[in-house]
C-alpha cells in the first residue's frame, strides 16, 4: 500500500532515517537521483529484491513524473 507525501514529510522522514527508493531505470538513477538513494528499477522490484531492503526503516519510494 502507498500514499502520497508532501516534499516538507519527504524531508522529516529522511531526518529521521528513512530510506529513499528509486524506481527509475539504471540509466536515469545515473543520470539523476536525490542524494543518499538506492535504485531498484521498478521492472527488476520483486521479493527478493525487496528484502534486501533494510525493513526496520521506512521507505520512500519515488520516480520522474512529468506532471
């Protein structure tokens, strides 16, 4: 399950030590990604790469939207 998450909690959460997720292609993550991310690309998210999540964070999963 999600939610949407204003940019102001995006930052206290990150304070507080949750993890940022990109989903983006390799290439985009390389190209462009906010600092302290991991990248796993939306095609490849599955279980097993989702445990290799630290799961006693929470994490923030986010990707380019052009709206």
């Amino acid at each position: 399950m999600y939610e949407m998450i204003e940019l102001e909690d995006v930052e206290r959460l990150v304070d507080d030590g949750a993890l940022l997720l990109d989903v983006m292609s390799r290439k985009s993550y390389e190209e462009s990604h906010l600092p302290g991310a991991v990248n796993i690309s939306l095609k490849e998210l599955d279980e097993a790469s989702a445990a290799q999540l630290d799961r006693s964070r929470p994490v923030i999963t986010y990707c380019f939207d052009y709206q």
